[in-house]
C-alpha cells in the first residue's frame, strides 16, 4: 500500500465518522503522511488545523487524479560526448564494485569473511561528474 492509499483509507474513516477514536487517530497520521505529498502546503495545513473532512477529501481525490502536470522549463539542453558519458558510466561501475566489495569482505566476527554476496545494488552517483549527466545517463537507459 503507497501513501496516497494510505491517506485515502484513513480519509474514508474520518468521512464516516463512526468511531471517535479511529478518527483522532487517523487524523494523526493524516497529518503526518499529507506532509510529504505534492499538494498545497498551505491549503494542507488549513484543512488540518480546521478538521475539514470534506476539504480532506478533495485534496486527497486531487492527489489520486493529478493534473497533468506543466511541460519542464525549456532550458538550454546539455549535450554531452560520448568520451563524457563512457567516462561517467566507468565511474559509476567502479564505485558500485567498490561498494559491493567493502560490503562482501566485512568480517563478521571471526578470522575470515562473512562469506555472503553483498546486497547493494544502487549508490549515488559520482559527485565529479554533473548532475546533468546522470540524468541523460537514465533517460538513455543505461542507469
């Protein structure tokens, strides 16, 4: 279960107000969880502090069904060469088996290794390298 379903149920015990309890107690999470959500913060924190079920409601069915969402600023595209990609990309595969290295070779209280194959399969990107980068690097499916 996500967030949003998650706040839509808890928003379903509070519309039908059967329970006090229930309600107070899904109204704390609510607040909690509606926090970290893509709406209107201040409209958010309105609907909280008066305990607007209703308003509640519209927001979380404005979560369920967003808008479509504005084209991204037409910036100054980025374009980088390919030396620049590979360079990045051997980068990147040199700290992930670093990563999985250090993690596989850590002793576990005795003379030799653990012996487990290391569960790492993701690390941030090498800060040498643009932001820009590691995102063409993924929309051309190579991250």
């Amino acid at each position: 279960m996500n967030a949003v379903e998650k706040i839509r149920e808890q928003t379903d015990v509070i519309v039908a107000g059967e329970d006090r309890l229930k309600i107070v107690d899904a109204w704390a999470l609510v607040t909690r969880l509606i926090g970290r959500m893509p709406v209107d913060q201040s409209e958010a924190k309105r609907v909280i502090d008066d305990k607007d079920a209703a308003g509640l409601d519209a927001l979380v069915t404005k979560l369920e069904n967003p808008e479509a969402a504005p084209p991204p600023a037409a910036g100054p595209a980025q374009e980088f060469t390919l030396h620049e990609l590979n360079d990045a990309m051997r980068a990147f595969r040199k700290r992930m088996k670093a990563a999985r290295l250090a993690d596989e070779s850590t002793l576990a209280g005795h003379y030799t290794t653990a012996g487990r194959s290391s569960k790492i399969d993701a690390i941030e990107p090498p800060t040498e390298f643009p932001r820009a980068i590691w995102k063409q690097l993924a929309r051309e499916g190579k991250l």
